[in-house]
C-alpha cells in the first residue's frame, strides 16, 4: 500500500510543552509543532507519527504572538541545535523553571522551601564545548559543517553559529573549504572543538589516515587562527597533535574565587559556559557550607570542577569518577593547585551498594553532579553516608525529581532551595541545581 502523502495542515497553539513545542489538536489527536508559540495560528506539516501525538515541523506562523522575537541566527529552525531563539531569554527561562516546577511536583510530589531565582550569564558565543558533524554533500558541491537538521538526520546547510566560542561562530565556511580540498575529506565524520582561557583545540575524527598534503593543509588553517589541531584516528587515546608540534602549558579554566586552575585535555568534559559554570561552583560551595573539620564526597567528580574548590573550604575531600583518565587528571589537578587534603578514586556509581568502605566511612557534605540518568544508587546508600547537607546539580529535571521524592520522602531530607542553571540558553536543555538539608 502507498504511504499517504502528507499535506500541509493549518491550526491554532492552545498550549506548550516542556521544551518549547507548541501544542495543537486537530481531529482529536495533538500535535507538537517545534517553533509554534501558544495563541499563534500556524502552518505545518507532519514529520513523526506516533500513538498518542504527532510532531510536525513550522512552515508559516500565520498570525504571530506578541512574545514570538526575530531569532539571530539565520539556521534557526532547521538546525537541531537550538529550539528557542524566538523568544525572549526571560521567556526561555520561565520554559525551563516551569518544566523543572511541574517534574518536582509531578515525579517528586516534592517543593522547595525557596525556588532560587534562575542562574544567568552569557546568551551568545558561550559554547565552548561542542560536537559538530562533517559530511562531504556532492549534491550541494560543498563539504557541510555544522550541527545536525531539527525534522532530519542530515547536517544543517549553515554557514556561522551563535552559539559557539569566538571565533569559531565565524569559521564554519572556512573549515568546509578547507576540509573539501582534503582527500580525506569523504572520512572526517566529526571534529570535537574546546576553548580554554589561554587556547582553543580542534579534534578532527578522522576514519582514514591523512596524506602529507592533508596533514599540511590542517597544519596551516590552524596557524593562521591560534588553533590546536588534534587527530583523532581511533579511541580516546589514540589524539595526536599536529599543530603546533609542541605547548608550554595545557588547555586550562580559572575558578578566580578559589584561586583554582583546572588543566584538561581537548576531549574531556567541561562545563560548556564558563560564566555560568563559575557562578554554579560558588553557589554549590557556599550552600554545602563546609568547614575545616568536614568531610566532603564529590561524587561524579570528572577532572575536579567542585572537587579543588571544596577542598579550600574542607578538612578533606574524596572525589569519585568512573573514568580512569578524569580522576588522573583530577589528582594532577590536585597537586598543581597544592590541595593535599584532596584525593580521588575510580569507581562505577551506578553499581555501589553501600558496602564500600568509602561509602561506609560516610560524609558531612555531599555534592551530585551525576548525568541525565540521574543518582539513584546513590541516592539508595544515602542513609550510610548521612551528609548533612546536599548539593544536587541535575542536566534532567525528571531524574533530579525521582531521587527529591525518594530523598525527602523515604530518607528524611528537607528540600531547602531549588531553580534552574541557564547553562544552554536557546535550547530546550534543563540544567537545575537543589540543596537538601537532614530534617
């Protein structure tokens, strides 16, 4: 049977949802439309069939909102990269406090003593960690670069990003010139790129081995933009500097406040906006409230980004990591910031039980930074480590809302503080921070 073509359809927004899709119901099913702003009649066509929703892709807005604003960036709307640039920061903002309210509320059945007012800094050209994916397009008659399509897995046809450090915002027509004259150029999937305070690194994936040509043609777009160039030809370890052949100092970020310098490798996993990710590690600070005869836990600790801060304030700190490579660079960290009442130790968080004898000797303080999956094997050995103050810092208000409820509910903590951290402005990416106190 041929599949039915789908046409384009014309309704009204009644609402939203969490990530800023506007919601319409047309012959009794809804239909989430990316870009479409409650009250607004719009123009549409569905891409995703599903059971209970579709989801469609913005053609036109035939009568606008009041709070719909001009996006900066000339992609919006076909890249997949930010879903929220047509309205107003405050409005983003509002979006993701309320998704973080209604996932407490409903997941957690928990609220805060205070909701924190929302954590802000930089709106543009803050991205200093990112992924962007390469593809020799022989239909277009150029390499693409860029972030991947919204309603498509193909790579966005962009030209500048916003979003992204100076000056690589401006450098994506360059590097697709520079990469079409590769002969590689059909094998360069990805390039990883990294901003530090004092250098800027790019890690090209690179699936064949490059020719000299090539190799010469990397060398020289790097010299003539202060770049790093990295390959990458195999595993985490298989980096390889080509440009320049040496450096006096390691790419590092500064925690001004606590007189920390954080050294990490290009491939490693920093916060994105250093703006925001200074006024977070001084929030979770001053709100886990360590003194000199405390004992600290940082748990998912990566290269030390809570962990050398604490330690100012601590009597000791124990930070733990999956990752044998991180806590190396974390103790390194450690050491070059002359921190001695700090050590580190590889562990998988998703599989402890409470025997440990880390877990065992238990904590004052605690601090969670754990990934979307959230922290709950922590959370279930909470009542051996007995910190009397929590810092929970969650990428995913559903998680962070599990664990409150089991937190509150079944292990006697008090949600004091909660709000969100704009760590992503113009996407639809939830970054939050709690703080629980024993009740």
């Amino acid at each position: 049977m041929a599949r039915k073509r789908r046409e384009p359809e014309t309704a009204v927004i009644e609402s939203s949802t969490h990530d800023g899709r506007g919601i319409a119901a047309v012959n009794g099913k809804k239909v989430f439309v990316a870009g479409a702003l409650p009250g607004e009649t719009v123009e549409f066509i569905r891409r995703k069939s599903r059971r209970n929703f579709d989801e469609a892709q913005l053609l036109e807005v035939i009568e606008a909102s009041e709070d719909r604003i001009t996006a900066k960036c000339e992609a919006f709307g076909r890249c997949g990269g930010c879903s929220l640039q047509h309205v107003t920061e405050d409005y983003q903002r509002d979006i993701k406090s309320q998704a973080l309210k209604d996932n407490l509320e409903r997941i957690g059945k928990v609220e805060p003593d205070t909701w924190l007012p929302p954590m802000i800094g930089p709106a543009w050209n803050y991205r200093r960690r990112a992924r962007i994916a390469v593809k020799d397009v022989r239909a277009k008659g150029r390499v693409l670069v860029g972030f991947r399509e919204r309603h498509a897995p193909f790579i966005t046809d962009m030209h500048r990003c916003e979003v992204l450090t100076k000056p690589i915002d401006g450098l994506l027509d360059e590097l697709s010139e520079m990469i079409g004259n590769l002969s590689i150029r059909a094998r360069l999937p990805q390039i990883e790129i990294a901003a530090a305070e004092n250098a800027t690194a790019m890690v090209f994936r690179v699936l064949d081995a490059p020719t000299d040509a090539d190799k010469e043609l990397l060398i020289a777009f790097g010299a003539s933009h202060d770049i790093r160039i990295y390959l990458q030809p195999g595993g985490l370890d298989s980096l390889q500097l080509i440009q320049p052949e040496s450096f006096d100092e390691p790419l590092y970020y500064t925690l001004p406040d606590f007189d920390i310098r954080i050294d990490f490798e290009p491939i490693d996993f920093v916060q994105v906006n250093g703006e925001i990710n200074r006024r977070m590690v001084n929030f979770a600070v001053e709100h886990l409230r360590p003194g000199p005869d405390d004992r600290v836990l940082d748990l998912y600790c990566g290269i030390g980004n809570f962990s050398l801060p604490l330690a100012r304030k601590s009597g000791a700190v124990l930070g733990v990591e999956g990752e044998q490579g991180l806590v190396a660079r974390a103790a390194g960290n450690a050491q070059k910031n002359g921190l001695e009442n700090l050590e580190f130790r590889v562990a998988d968080l998703s599989k402890i039980d409470g025997s440990e004898a880390w877990v065992k000797a238990g904590c004052d303080r605690l601090l969670l930074d754990p990934a979307r999956s959230g922290a709950a094997e922590i959370v279930a050995c909470i009542d051996v480590l007995a910190p009397e103050r929590i810092v929970y810092v969650s990428c995913h208000p559903g998680t962070l809302a599990r664990d409150a409820g089991l937190l509150v509910h079944e292990h006697g903590y008090r949600l004091e503080s909660a709000g969100i951290i704009d760590m992503f402005p113009h996407t639809a990416h939830v970054e939050s921070i709690a703080v629980f106190t024993q009740a």
